[in-house]
C-alpha cells in the first residue's frame, strides 16, 4: 500500500475533502491547502511526494504556487484546472508541473494520474544494472537520475531527463512526438504532443552550446532526434 504524502491545494472545501478521502483510502498521507502562500509554506514543511495544485487560488494562483515551488523543489505537481485551454496545460508545463487533470474529474482518473506521476518520477531501486549514456561533456544517469553538463549535476524534473535518455540511448534515430509521448510517457498519458516541444524547449536551454559534438535537434515536420557528430 502506497504511503506517499500528498499535499492538496484547493479553495473548494469540499473538493479538498473528497480528494482526501478517495486518497486516504488509498493508503496516502494527506494535508490541504485552501490558498497559494499556504500552500508553499506548507510545501516547505510537509516535503510532500506530489502536489496536487488548483489554478484559481486566492493570495497566490496556481501559477505562482508552481514558480515558488520550482525555485527549491522538484517534487511533482499535478495542476487542477476548470478551463481546459491548451493555454493553460501548456503553461503550467512549462512553469515545471507534471501532468494536469481538468474538472469535474473522475476518482479513477485522479488515481491513476498520481500513480503514474509517482512512478515516473521516483527511481528505481530494485535495477543493479547502472542506466547511463555518456557523451563529450554530457552524462545522463537514469539509475540515480542525474544530468550533468560540463562536469556540473544540473537539477533536471524526471521526465526531461527520461527523454533526452530515451533520445540520446538511439543517437540519430528520429522520433515523432507520439512515439516520444508513447514510449518516454506511456499509455497513461493523456495529454498532446505539445507536452514534447515544452519539454524539449527546457532541456535545450540546459544543453544547448555545450557540445559541438551533438545536438538536440528538430527535425521539422517529424519530430525531434539525438544528433552525433564525429
């Protein structure tokens, strides 16, 4: 039974409540928030394993719930959001959270999110064999999940370090943005292939110029690929 602790930010009471009791039943730990500047004090002592964050907070929205978060902590967020735009899951990943669930949600659905979440971002202890690619300049362990650039660990949230793994594991082999979000993200993912480019986008601005042999590179009209040089 899973024991995670799960931090809960919401200014509906009673979707606080229901969350934490669909939640607890589950064998998770739960704490609540009802406004943004709670939430990341309470994130600050509570160290959840997920936070599951509304956009529409009074004090602090989501939005900036997320950027504060991120200055300190890597812990996976999982925004809650009525509106459903395209805007708005594409900003929230951008600003570093995980996933997004649009209300009125299924407990079911909830469930899954989080364990998928769970699972992607924790690493796995059971492996003995060492997951790592190196090249010039550039390591990318996925046993203890750490990149390092120019001998530097650079901090780097699990999914973009899964992917630019996945890609540099098949250097110069071609990925469209499905097969990307099917392979690094799985079939329980539900989002659209916008969560690749955003991805891409933030692993470029750790990489890019580091090295003139390889590339993290767009290959227009079909998608992305790990481009060696020799």
């Amino acid at each position: 039974m899973a024991l995670e602790k799960i931090l809960v930010v919401d200014d509906d009471t009673n979707i606080c409540e229901l969350l934490r009791l669909y939640l607890e039943k589950e064998g998770y730990t739960v704490t609540i928030a009802n406004d943004g500047e709670a939430a990341v004090a309470t994130c600050r002592e509570f160290n959840p394993a997920l936070i599951m964050l509304d956009i529409m907070l009074p004090k602090l929205d989501g939005w900036g719930v997320c950027r504060e978060v991120r200055k300190t902590s890597e812990v996976p967020i999982i925004m809650l959001t009525a509106k459903g735009e395209t805007f708005d899951k594409v900003l929230g990943l951008e600003l570093g959270a995980d996933d997004y669930i649009v209300k009125p949600f299924d407990a079911k659905e909830v469930l899954a999110r989080i364990k998928a979440v769970l699972r992607r971002s924790t690493p796995t202890q059971n492996d003995k064999d060492v997951k790592e690619v190196r090249y010039d300049k550039l390591v990318i362990n996925l046993t203890n999940y750490e990149l390092q650039v120019d001998g530097k660990r650079v901090d780097t949230p699990p999914k973009e370090l899964e992917l630019i793994f996945h890609l540099a594991s098949n250097p110069n082999r071609v990925y469209t943005r499905d097969q990307l979000l099917d392979e690094v993200w799985g079939f329980d993912y539900y989002g659209d292939s916008r969560t690749v480019d955003v991805h891409v986008k933030r692993l470029r601005e750790k990489l890019e110029g580091v090295s003139d042999r390889w590339e993290l590179k767009t290959v227009w009209s079909v998608g992305y690929k790990f481009e060696t040089r020799a």
